[in-house]
C-alpha cells in the first residue's frame, strides 16, 4: 500500500486472512458428524490444529449431563506454562471449557489465536447442541422399539417369569447396563430379586432382598424412581452385592395403580453415570413394560378361562351323551342277559356288560380330569390318584387305566388317603420296571368290604406284564379300614 506521494505504507496489524480458509475448514470439520464423541473429538483437534498447540483438551461442566467422564485430549505432551482457554457455551448452558497449552513453535499464544479459539467455541456449541439432538432421538428410537419388542414379546405364549425376564434382559441391552434385575415384594414388606439377567453368571444375584424398612423401599413400594450414582457407597443401598456396582436406576413397574415390582439398572463402578434423557427414557420404558405384563397376565387368563370354558362343555357333552348312551346300552343287555338262558350267550353278554360299566368308569374319570386346573396341583384325592398315574404314563408309554368306585372324596380320610397314594406309587414304579407291561389298571375301591367284615377302601394295581408269555399278570392289592 502506498500514500499519495507513492511511499510505502506498512500495517501494523498482520493480516487476517490469511488464517481464514484454516478457521473455516475448522469450523465446518466440527459439524460433520451427529455422534457427540465425536464431535467432540473433532473440537479438540480442529483447535489444536488451528493454533499449533501441543496440547489441547476439553473439560464437561457436568459430566453425567451427556454420560462423558473423560477429558477429551489430543496429545499426552505435558501443558506447558503458556495456555489458553475459551469456554463453551450450548444455548444458554456452560458446556465446558476448551483448553490449549503448548504451541509447537514455542511462541505464545497470541490475542489473534484467542479470537480465532472463541469462533470455533462458538461453532462448537451450536455443533454440540445438534449433537445433543440426534443423541435423544437416536436414543428415544431405540428404547421405544425395545418396549415395542417387549410388547410384542410379553403378548406371546410366554410364562410369567418368562416375561419378567425377557424385561430385564431388553432393558439391560438398551441401557447398556451391567445387569438387568427384577425385584418383587416379599409378604415381610421388603423386596426379593426374582429374575437377573448379567453378562455373566448372575451367581447368587437372585434371592437377595433389601430388607422391610429399607430406606430405599419408601419410594420403591411408593411407586418412585431411585437414581443411585454409586451403588457400593450409597447408605441407600443395603444388600451385600451393591459392592459389585456403580451407577444405577431403579424404576417401579407399575399400571393402573398396581406395582407388579421394580426394575433396576445397575451398571459396573466406574462406568458412566445415567444420563438425565436416559432416565428419562427408561422410566417410561418401565411404564410400558409394566403395562405389557398387565395385559400379557389378562390374555393369558382370558386364554385359560376359554380352555375351561371349553373342556367344560366337552365333559357336559360327555356325561349328558355319551355316558347315559352307554348306561341305557348297559341297561338293555342286561335285560337281555335275564331272558336269554343259553349259557354261551349269557355269559357273552355278561362280559359286555362288564365292558360298558368298566367303560362308563373311564368316561367318569376323563370328565373329572378335563374339570381340573391343568396347571394348578390337585387338591382332591381323585385328583391326586390321577396326577400319580399321568405321572407313570410319561414313563410307560401309555396312560394306566384308572376306576373309582363309591364317594372316594367323603369316604377317605386324609391319613388313609396319604398311605394309600403311597402304595399306588410304588406299585407303578414297580410296574413301570417288569417288562412287556403294556396294560396297566388301577382301581379304587372305597365300598369294600374288608376279610374281618369292616368297612374299607381297596387299591388294586394290575399290569399284564408276562401274560403274553402264558402268564395272568401280576395284581397288587392294598387294604385298609375307613
């Protein structure tokens, strides 16, 4: 540049431009990527790059704001006395700070370097803020397609601890947790962990309880989220495996006012702590979830009230059709057998006789059998004998015929009722041992009449194991009083 008279004219500012193309790459390199990370990571170099630091490094104001416990650094040069530091701001929030020491020229930094850093801080927070963004929404769609999963998982033909943990296990993987847990309230008043799923074994994770009046029981039996940034020294916490964890979330599963139990989250010490969108996220997965397992617990009844439903019409149908058929058959031959005379014929009509009574006692027996609960355990004596021989029957092959006669239920007492059972197992395991059995038939006699004249109860337990061989079977016989 030179004045009127054509002298030279030297600036006394240096030119700024020619530091413009680097400041622009830099700013448009910190906004390339929506991971966080790694905008973060592109921060750091970006700024070291652009003012020749040795050094660079980027501190969190508040690191479980975005679940980073780490300064971010590009180099592992020690900082040396000369630094600089710029803060950064996202909307009206304190980020962190932007951290520089150590130019590779071994000149200062300079109020050029300054202004140029407080450009890029700014870049950075509006890059942050984007970051921050994509993050939640990312997230969010990963925990709403896991409830959806758990949803559609939990309305299947599941068990009921299938479904819980099928819970632990999605949320576990979503909050990339150390352990997914599953506690439910003990009659004491406490909690007891039902289901766990770990990486690892869970070990002796499950039937730990926290024990009544546990502090932290308060707001989980109240339906509250517990947020715990550190499982081993929270007073909170009260079980002897918080020692093996850090960060956790405990969250009420809890529809409609009922708390089917509690879902926590613990991940391992050290780890980084929960972030508040993740609480967020999952405390409306808990709500979800919980939903899921209401609705899976009512189809399943509804599913099982239609079984009922139906084997109950089934034995209507049996005993209003099939079993007054066969009486009223049994009826006529009867009949028949008192005219017919020739001895042939009677006792041919004798033995069908026998068949339809032997019949209408099966009949009687599988009706029986379709009115009880399939899942519950029998209460009833009849049911009991029937349990034994359905019991023998996964072991034979072949289910055991089975006949009562009289009022087994009123006539037998529960000690009677206890021996009896007994002998009946034993005779079928017996049974079940000999070879060529392929017939077995138990009876239960409760009008007998015992050798000394008494009233009793008669267990018979036949099997035609070696008939085919020219033998009769073998009977076993066991008596006692009513």
């Amino acid at each position: 540049m030179t004045d009127q008279a054509g002298h030279d004219i030297v600036a006394d500012v240096a030119d700024p431009l020619p530091r413009l193309p680097p400041l622009l790459e830099a700013v448009l390199s910190v906004g390339t990527d929506l991971e966080l990370r790694t905008t973060l990571q592109h921060i750091v170099d970006a700024a070291a790059e652009l003012t020749g630091a040795r050094y660079a490094a980027l501190g969190t104001a508040d690191p479980g704001q975005d679940g980073l416990i780490e300064i971010r650094t590009l180099s592992t040069a020690p900082p040396a006395a000369d630094s600089l530091t710029v803060p950064i701001r996202v909307q009206d929030e304190d980020f962190g700070t932007l951290h520089l020491a150590g130019k590779e020229s071994g000149a200062a930094f300079t109020p050029e370097d300054e202004q140029l850093l407080h450009v890029l801080a700014a870049q950075a927070g509006i890059a942050i803020g984007n970051a921050r963004l994509y993050e939640a929404a990312r997230q969010r769609e990963r925990w709403i397609e896991g409830a959806a999963a758990v949803t559609t998982a939990l309305l299947s033909d599941e068990s009921a601890a299938d479904a819980l943990t099928t819970v632990a296990e999605r949320a576990r993987i979503l909050a990339d947790a150390s352990a997914g847990v599953i506690l439910q309230p003990t009659e004491e008043g406490g909690m007891e962990i039902v289901t766990a799923s770990t990486y690892e074994d869970p070990g002796d994770i499950v039937g730990t309880t926290i024990a009544p009046g546990s502090p932290v029981l308060t707001q989980l039996l109240g339906g509250e989220p517990v947020f715990v940034d550190d499982s081993a020294t929270d007073p909170r916490m009260t079980t002897h495996v918080r020692h093996r964890f850090g960060p956790s979330m405990m969250l009420p599963l809890q529809a409609g006012g009922r708390l089917i139990g509690t879902l926590a989250l613990p991940r391992r010490r050290g780890d980084r702590p929960y972030t508040q969108v993740e609480r967020l996220l999952a405390v409306q997965f808990a709500s979800q979830a919980a939903l899921a397992l209401v609705l899976a617990d009512a189809q399943h009844s509804r599913e099982l009230l239609a079984v009922f439903e139906d084997r109950d019409r089934i034995a209507r149908d049996l005993h209003d059709l099939v079993v007054q058929r066969l009486f009223a058959t049994g009826m006529m031959l009867e009949s028949t057998q008192r005219r017919c005379r020739t001895a042939d014929v009677e006792e041919t009509l004798g033995r069908a006789v026998d068949e339809l009574q032997s019949t209408i006692q099966e009949v009687r027996t599988t009706i029986f059998a379709l009115q009880q609960p399939p899942a519950d355990a029998p209460t009833t004596f009849r049911g009991k004998v029937l349990r034994e021989t359905a019991g023998a029957a996964a072991v034979l092959g072949f289910a055991p015929s089975t006949q009562f006669t009289g009022t087994v239920e009123s006539r037998i007492p529960d000690p009677t009722a206890a021996h009896l059972l007994t002998a009946l197992r034993r005779a079928l395991a017996t049974a079940s041992r000999r070879p060529g059995v392929s017939r077995i038939e138990v009876t239960v006699d409760a009008t007998a009449t015992l050798p000394d004249g008494r009233e009793g109860v008669r267990l018979t337990v036949y099997d035609d194991g070696g008939a085919d061989d020219g033998g009769t079977g073998t009977t076993v016989t066991w008596q006692a009083p009513l």
